[in-house]
C-alpha cells in the first residue's frame, strides 16, 4: 500500500509517517513541494507515482490567526481539501483520511461526541467543519472511504514553529516573563492528546474493514485540565512564576467523549498530561540553551 501525507513538516507528520509505515511506501509533501491550493499541481503531484490512501494533515492552525486572515484560511484549508478530493476522484484512489478539530464544536462545558452540533467560533474551526462537508460529500458521491478525525487540543515535540500550542506558549511566558495571564478566573476545561495517540488511531482507522465516511473525536478523558492547573504544574517544572486572572476575558471549556473511537477502533491512548507537559517544557529548555 502506498500512503501519502500532505502536510510533512508539521507536529503530527513525522508520527503518522512512522506509524504508516507497516502498510508500506509512505511519501509525504509540504507547501514546498505540493500547493494544495493549485488543483493543476496536485493532479500532477499525485499522478506521477498514485498512492492508495491519502492522510490530509496540512492545513492553516489558529484562531488568531484565521481571525487576522480568515480568506487564506479558508483557501488552503476548504480549497485546498476539495482539490484533493477531486484529485482522488480523477486518479481512482480510494481511501482519505482528513485531519480536522474539534473546534468545529465551539464551546461545550459537557462532553460533545460526534453527533454534537456543529457550532465553531473563529475561521479556523470554520474552515474545517467546511472541509468536512467536502469530504463527507466525496465520500457519499463517489465511493471514497473517508476517515474524519476531530482531536482536541494536540501536544508532541514543540519547537519554536509551533506558536498555537497553549502549553508552549504558558512555558514561554514563564521562562520569559515570569507571568502566565488566564482568561476568566482559570478554570475552564481543555483536554490534551499526544501526537504519537492521534498517528495510532490513524493506523487503526487504515487497519480496520470501515466503509464509508466515518468521523472520530480524538482526545483523552484523562487528560482533562483546568488552565489554572496547567500553569501551575508548568510553574513546579520552571521553579518560577505567577499567574494572573483577567475576569473581563471569557474562557469557555471544550470538552469531550472519545468513545465511539474506542469501541470502534479499539484505539487506547497512552501519553498522559504530566508526560505531555513536561516534553514539552523540556523541548523549550533545550531548544533555548542552544
């Protein structure tokens, strides 16, 4: 089987890439090599050595950002997923995977699974709920088997590239201000899920006998962590800092259930959030003390 990955430099790619790799010949393209953005380079790209599955990683991250840029965001991540698929269509590949978020949710302090409404609250989410709906409809029209994953927040080796982490970015403000500013009064919600998780439920997903198009919510219940928590356990690796609430800036919880892909996939997560934060932090030193 062949595999490519768009999307190669990214956190998630090298992951996946090594967790693809039983299947056999796995080829990956980034903005340099392939713009998802021009169909005529993708059709191209993809036809001279046809892979039987594509895993759709690239894509724009960040709700600042999409805010800034919202019609580049919808571009590259709407645009950019419907070339593919119609590349797909044309070439006769039969197996896509798209990585979308759970941002498509919005905000939710109960835990949204598959079938909640689809509500995002910037671009980006926007952006990927659309590429969704490209996908789902590919998928129905033309018999391509789709594989629609929706991971909360995604954690793995960070380096400076990667300025939408919220952990990097609570362990920059520390090494760097000594301060970490929270929204509200800090106790809002998010879960984290470790990159190395998300490429092994893409590899289940490829393994299992799924027809037609079927969504996953990625995240890990265990995972679950108040901003204030998160900070403070940043502040116990650093051995420094402070934190500082703004009541006058909403937070909101996003939280959700994870059960459909392990009943389904039999998908089991094993990096847990104190692993996940101190990779992180120990990322940032090291990459600091160069």
């Amino acid at each position: 089987m062949k595999i490519h990955v768009t999307g190669a430099n990214g956190l998630l790619a090298k992951y996946v890439i090594d967790a693809c790799k039983i299947f056999g010949t796995v080829d990956g393209t980034d903005v340099d090599t392939m713009d998802i953005t021009n169909f005529e380079n993708v059709l191209s790209h993809l036809k001279n050595n046809t892979p039987d599955v594509i895993v759709h990683l690239a894509a724009l991250q960040g709700r600042t950002a999409s805010r800034e840029n919202p019609s580049k965001f919808f571009t590259v991540n709407v645009s950019g997923t419907l070339n593919l698929m119609e590349a797909c269509r044309q070439l006769g590949i039969k197996k896509f995977v798209l990585m979308s978020s759970l941002t498509v949710h919005g905000k939710s302090e109960i835990p949204v699974d598959e079938n909640s409404p689809i509500l995002p609250l910037h671009p980006y989410g926007a952006s990927k709920a659309a590429a969704e709906l490209v996908v789902r409809s590919y998928s129905k029209s033309f018999g391509i088997h789709a594989f629609i994953m929706r991971p909360n927040y995604i954690s793995g080796k960070i380096y400076d590239s990667y300025k939408e982490n919220i952990i990097y970015n609570f362990v920059d403000n520390i090494e760097t201000n000594g301060l970490v500013e929270l929204a509200g009064d800090g106790r809002f919600q998010r879960e984290w899920v470790h990159a190395s998780d998300i490429a092994e439920a893409i590899k289940l997903a490829l393994l299992s006998e799924i027809d037609g198009c079927e969504t996953f919510i990625l995240s890990e219940t265990e995972n679950r962590i108040s901003m204030m928590e998160l900070t403070n356990k940043i502040i116990k690796l650093a051995g420094k800092g402070r934190i500082a609430t703004k009541p006058e800036i909403e937070g909101f919880s996003l939280i959700s259930s994870n059960k459909k892909a392990k009943e389904m996939l039999n998908w089991k997560p094993k990096v847990g959030i104190d692993e996940i934060i101190e990779e992180v932090f120990n990322g940032y030193r090291e990459n600091h003390q160069r």
